[in-house]
C-alpha cells in the first residue's frame, strides 16, 4: 500500500465524488468513508476524510487555506529560508572583512 502523500490525485478526485455519491446510502459519514476506504484501497478513513475536506476548502465550501495558497506557502517558506542563509553568509563575510581591516598588517 502506498503512502497516503504519493496517491495519484486522480485517485483523490475520484474518492472525493464516490464519497459525495454514497454518502446518502449510508447512515453516517465514517460509515460512507469506510465503504469507500475498502473499494479503492485508500489506507485509512482518516486519509480520505482529509481530502474530502481539502476538497471543500478547494471549492469555497469550508474556510482554510486552499492547495494553492499552500503551495505559494511552502515556496515562501523556502525561499525564506534561503534568504536567511544567504544572510548569515554575508553576516558572516561582514565579521571576517571587517577583523581583517581592525587587524595590523605587516609588509615584507
């Protein structure tokens, strides 16, 4: 069984309408999850009650942060950290230029 992150999202779209299509004919949601875990072989409820309510962050029908808005985030964040890298290496060259003119230079 694959790990829930390295689902095709094809299979996530097709869960998400398959839950939304039996969710009726069963007499409650873990009962529509489960039904739907057990036919495509998803590896928990948990994973398809987590794509059923990024779906409907996706579509407007629940408030949180959107896929897209998550992967603006995760580059931000990156690149963020980037920044700070560069800048602890220019902090760093700053202190040694700086030792190295406050040092006494000898000629030979």
């Amino acid at each position: 069984m694959a790990r829930p992150s390295r689902y095709p999202l094809e299979l996530h779209r097709r869960a998400v309408r398959m839950v939304a299509e039996v969710r009726d004919d069963h007499p409650n949601e873990t009962a529509a999850l489960q039904a739907v875990t057990d036919k495509l072989g998803i590896g928990s409820r948990e994973t398809l009650r987590n794509w059923v309510k990024q779906n409907e962050v996706d579509t407007g029908q629940r408030p949180g942060t959107t896929t897209e808005e998550s992967a603006q985030l995760k580059a931000l964040k990156k690149e963020n950290g980037e920044l700070k890298r560069a800048n602890e290496i220019l902090k760093a060259a700053a202190s040694f230029f700086a030792a190295e003119l406050d040092r006494p230079h000898t000629r030979s």
